[in-house]
C-alpha cells in the first residue's frame, strides 16, 4: 500500500525508541498532527527530542508503560529481540501499559520467532501487535520515505498503515505474525550480495586505471543499476564510510538471517560468505561505518 494523501484522525500515539531511525519517525507523526508520548532508555534523549519538537502535541514519559497508558498504538522501533522484549513485557512495559484494543507496532529488524511471541501475548490481553521492520536506513526515516514490511491480522494492519504513513512511502501486509520480519531478512540477503558485487566491480574498475565515478555513471544507466550503486557507488570509490546504515548492525541482521536459513532449510552461501567478509571488516575497526565499507577488505 503506498503513501495516501487523503487526512486521517489524530491519533494518540506512543514511540519507544529515539534512535538514528526512531527520533525522526516519531518527529513525522507529530508533524502530522498526532499526539506522541516517547520513551527512551536515555532519558535525556527523550527530553531533547521533545524540546526540539516544541509547539507539538508530544510529551515524554519515565516507563515504556507510562508511554503506552493514553496510547491506541504504540510503536517500537529498538536494537534487537532482547531490547524489544525489554519494553513490551514485563510491570514496566508497554503492554501492562496498553488499554484493551490497543495496538503494538514494532519496527525493530527481529526475529520472527519473537514477533510471534508477543503477537500472542499481546493477543492474550485483548491487544494486537504488527511486526513491521523497515527498508530505507537513516535518509529514508528522516526523509519520511521508508517502506515497511507487515506480519499481523488484516484488522491490525488497516489500523496501523494510515498512521505509519506519516514516515513511509510504502506500507504492505505480506502475512501473519512473523512474515514482516522474514521479508526484511529477504531484503538484507538481497544487499549482501549487492553491496559485495558492487564492492568487487569498484575495486576492479580502480586496479584496472578506469575513472570509476565516470563508469558508475555510465553502467548505472543499464541493467547494473541498483539502489546501492546510485547511492553508495560514489563514495565507496572515494573511500567515505562514516555514515548510513552500520556494518555491526548489518552483521545482527545477517545473523537472524542465518539462523531462520538453518531453521528452514535454506542454503544461503553467498549470504554467509558475505557476513564473514563484514566481520574482517569490523576486525578493521569498521563496526559503526556504513554497510559500503566492505570494499575496505578488497583494499
């Protein structure tokens, strides 16, 4: 489902998790009019983005529980299974929070196992959740253009799609509970491979003489272009890395891709092989640079 411009009723909203992806989607639902309640672990985080959001209906609150009280969605948008669980259950967590009929929105890139863990627990309270990772990185959050890929009930989802696309440009239902979280592991497999092509033609292109900003140009005109060539292709022949979408992060996503490959059968070698490159790469002390920076190890 794409973006829609057509109004929709404020809704009240809750937003745990101020990260690089998270501070700026709860700034677009406020902008659109929307009452946020945040929560972040740093409390202090929470503080400056409500200051910096001043004139808006926002306010921050001391528990993820707190958040969730005067909320009819909250979202969730954290660093891994452990993190989601740690503010979703639990007496301070959104869903002893959360007021029957209430929704859950992760956002986190998890595991699908644990999306349907608290599908079921949030179920059990007469609640609803929708796992609903995210496709675009840092520009895309901040830009408001991000696709989200949806695991839950239909109704969950027609709640949660007009509000979620105050950030996105794209917002799909591809199943039930976990189906989100297994095509955001799809997504990542496709750039694996992607950014580790795109790293061995630059490297090529520049041991071999060739002007390779002026052949990017030229080859992304035909059937090599991609996303990762337009974008990154520029700055990973100029060696730039700090910045976009961490390699530590990427090696947790390519790790809870990999273990749903052993769980259902998959054979994923080239994924593999990729996520073993991006551990040289942090060995190099790349951990928090860009996913790009796997041509460092070609270098």
């Amino acid at each position: 489902m794409t973006r829609s411009h057509d109004p929709i009723e404020p809704r009240r909203v809750a937003f745990l998790g101020l990260g690089v992806m998270g501070g700026p989607m709860a700034g677009h639902l406020a902008r659109a009019g929307h009452s946020v309640t945040v929560y972040n672990r740093t409390a202090a985080k929470a503080a400056e983005w409500v200051e910096a959001h001043a004139g808006l209906t926002v306010a921050s609150a001391s528990t993820p529980r707190q958040a969730a009280e005067q909320a009819d969605i909250v979202f969730i948008c954290v660093g891994n299974d452990d993190d989601l669980r740690s503010v979703v259950l639990g007496e301070d967590g959104a869903l002893a929070g959360l007021k029957p009929g209430g929704l859950l929105v992760d956002h986190t890139t998890a595991s699908a196992d644990v999306a349907r863990e608290l599908a079921l627990l949030a179920r059990a309270r007469g609640c609803d959740f929708v796992d609903a990772p995210v496709s675009g990185g840092q520009a895309g959050a901040v830009n408001g253009v991000l696709t989200v890929m949806c695991g839950g009930t239909p109704e969950a989802f027609e709640t949660m799609r007009p509000v979620a696309l105050a950030f996105s440009r794209a917002v799909t239902r591809l199943g039930d509970s976990g189906a989100g979280q297994l095509a955001k592991m799809v997504n990542q497999i496709c750039i694996a491979g992607l950014v580790q092509g795109l790293s061995e033609a630059i490297a090529f292109g520049q041991n071999a003489g060739l002007d390779m900003k002026q052949v990017l140009e030229v080859i992304g005109k035909g059937a090599a272009q991609s996303w990762q060539m337009d974008n990154r292709g520029r700055t990973m022949a100029d060696g730039q890395f700090d910045f976009g979408f961490a390699v530590d992060w990427m090696r947790k996503d390519l790790g809870l891709v990999l273990e749903e490959a052993r769980r259902n059968g998959s054979r994923l070698p080239v994924t593999a092989l990729v996520d073993q490159f991006y551990a040289e790469v942090q060995a190099l002390g790349g951990g928090r640079q860009d996913t790009s920076s796997l041509i460092r190890r070609l270098r």
